[in-house]
C-alpha cells in the first residue's frame, strides 16, 4: 500500500470560471503545476492580459505531500480573497494546481462576507470546468550524454518508459525525463551504469 503515497488528484488542462456581484466580474483561471517557477510565469502572463484588472488573486498548492501552498489577498482586505480561494483547492483535494482570480472592480464594495464569497465562487466554477484527474508523483531530471552512448541509452529508455521532452540531439545529447518517483531509482541507476551519461 505504501506505493499509493504517490498518488493524488490534479487538472487535467486549463480552465476558466466566472462570478458577477454588483458590477464587479470575478475572472477566474485555473491550471495544473509543477513548480513555482511555473506559478509565477502563469501570474505575470495574467497581469499581462490583464494589466486593467483591479486585483490578481492567486492560490496553489505543490507536492504529493500537499506541504507546499501559498495565496495571495493581493491588495483585497486581509483573508477576503487568497484564502478562499485556497479553500476550494483545499476542499476539492487537489495538489499541483494554480488557481488565479482576476478582479474587474464595478465600482460598489462587497464587504469582506461579499468578496469571500465572490472569490470562493470564481473559484469553485473554474474547479467544476476542469476535469480532474488521479496522477502519481513523478521524478524529473535531465540526462546529457555523448551521441557514441545513444542506443544504450534508448535502450535503457524503452524498458523503463519514462516520458521525454526537449531532446537535443548533437554530439552532446540531453533529453529531459520525467517518471513516477517510485521508479525513478531504478532508471537513474540504469542510465549511471552507461559511460558517458550525466544526470542532472
């Protein structure tokens, strides 16, 4: 049973949610993540689109564990926005995902009862959009290695089958691998065994 550690609930893709209070227009996005990194580059291409929007609210969560997370009130009154938004992330037991909402302010005040809700709202409507799905916590890493090692490695590759991206293919080789972390021993093993290969 240990090995399900590994497994928890994320989005499938992208998706977008909407709520409207007395004139003001709660834009809601939501995505799935794996690094903070990532976090931050969705947020500033949103200010982007967004530069004319009052406030950016933001909430995420990382990690099979759950124990990284963080939000954002971004200017609503303490507690009003990030946390509720939090909340839904939260309630819904999702992990790996960034929700952003984006507020239009329509010129009356909520109260702080009135923007929990409104934020809460955005927030669960871009959850109820997106598809959820069961995922398992994955090792990433990059392995670079001379061309003359390329079929052991490919050997390597095709029994364990982890998934690749941005492969180069040079004299000097990289390929970016990523597989459930309960494996990823083994393949790092496999691949260390290989003259020429370094993992990164």
């Amino acid at each position: 049973m240990a090995e399900e550690t590994d497994k928890y609930l994320t989005f499938n893709g992208y998706s977008e949610g909407v709520y409207k209070e007395k004139g003001s227009r709660f834009l809601a996005f939501a995505w799935p993540v794996f690094t903070e990194d990532e976090v931050r580059q969705r947020i500033k291409e949103l200010k982007k689109t967004y530069f004319d929007a009052r406030h950016h609210v933001y909430a995420f969560r990382l990690g099979a564990d759950m124990k990284t997370y963080r939000c954002s009130d971004d200017g609503e009154p303490a507690n009003s926005s990030g946390p509720p938004v939090l909340g839904q992330i939260q309630s819904a037991n999702l992990t790996n995902v960034l929700i952003v909402v984006v507020r239009y302010f329509g010129g009356t005040k909520l109260g702080v009862p009135g923007l929990i809700n409104a934020y809460r709202t955005a927030a669960s409507d871009a959850i109820a959009n997106n598809q959820i799905v069961e995922q398992f916590e994955q090792d990433r890493f990059t392995i670079r290695f001379d061309y003359a090692a390329m079929n052991d490695v490919m050997r390597v590759l095709k029994d364990e089958n982890p998934q690749q991206s941005n492969q180069q293919f040079d004299n000097q080789c990289s390929i970016d691998l990523s597989i459930r972390k309960t494996q990823g021993d083994a393949l790092r093993q496999k691949l260390a065994k290989i003259d020429g290969v370094e993992i990164g």
